[in-house]
C-alpha cells in the first residue's frame, strides 16, 4: 500500500482514518480539504488546487483524504489503494451532527483558521449537515457504479462498511 486515497461521504471519518494510517505506515497525509480552503472560506480558484494536489501526489508513498470529483482522475490513476467508507446513513448523519456541534461550542479551527458557527452549520444551505443530507446517496451510488464498472482496474479497493472494519484494516497493518 503506497499510495491510497480515503474516500467516502462527508463526516464518515476520512480524516481521521488517514491520520491513523499515515501514523502507522510512516507516509505523508495529504488533506485535500487543507489544500482547498483559503481563509474566511474562500475556495482555492482550480488550477491552483490542482496543481497543489498534482505536487502532493508525485510522491512514492501518500495517503489522501476527500471527495473532489476534480481531482478523481489526477489521484485514481496515481493511487495504489481506494478504501471507501461505505458507511449507513443513520451512522454518518449521527456523526455530522455530534462533528458539527462539537466544533461549533468548542470553536475547534479547521482549515486556513475557519470555523463552523452556529449558524453556518444549522441555519444555512452552507451547512455541512445539509451538504450529507443532499450528496449521501449520490455520492454512494457514483463510488458503487466506478467500482462495479472496473473503471480504475489498478485500484485496489477496500471497502468498510461500518467503523469496526477500519479498526480491523489498522490492526492487520499491526499483524502483517
């Protein structure tokens, strides 16, 4: 496993993952959404980000985490390794709500020194909570149809679906 991009909806815990398994293979985390968003949550413009993820992803050995359908050809084709958190929906949605309230009381800084408020998190279409709501099922059936059509036949794929199973990826890195 040289190169392996965490995929996966919003709030699954791709980050958290990644961390995890760039702390026990000793490679590079490449936080996607670190690279996309400036201050005041500003979008970085897109040939910047690409090339920033382009640079990134040269490298022998990385791990990344996020969905950006920009990027899917430039990181699947350069990847070794898809673990898709093919998490329910009960279980995500619970995570983005316990995620988005923590971070809202707690002021926790994200990416670029942003912060989710209150009212960006619960009272706005920017709301990450909405953004599950409206991308959960799409984004499944479009990771489940690229898999099943063989699209990126190099990729080996490592499907999870609940959190018990990245805990078993992790421990058999300690076993193998």
């Amino acid at each position: 496993m040289n190169r392996i991009i965490i995929i996966g909806s919003s709030c699954a815990g791709k980050t958290t993952l990644a961390r995890k398994l760039s702390a026990k293979l000793n490679m590079p985390h490449i936080e996607l959404d670190q690279l996309f968003w400036l201050p005041e949550w500003k979008q970085r413009p897109q040939d910047e980000f690409r090339s920033l993820v382009s640079d990134a992803i040269a490298a022998e050995r990385w791990i990344s985490c996020g969905n950006f359908t920009e990027l899917r050809e430039i990181l699947w084709n350069r990847a070794t390794h898809a673990v898709w958190m093919n998490y329910s929906f009960p279980l995500v949605f619970s995570r983005a709500i316990r995620r988005t309230v923590r971070r809202c009381f707690v002021k926790e800084e994200l990416f670029s020194g942003n912060y989710e408020s209150f009212r960006q998190s619960f009272l706005s279409r920017d709301s990450i909570l909405w953004w599950v709501l409206t991308t959960f099922r799409r984004r499944r059936r479009q990771y489940r149809q690229l898999f099943d059509d063989n699209v990126h036949p190099s990729l080996k794929l490592i499907e999870l679906h609940h959190p018990r199973d990245a805990e078993k990826l992790l421990e058999n890195l300690d076993s193998g």
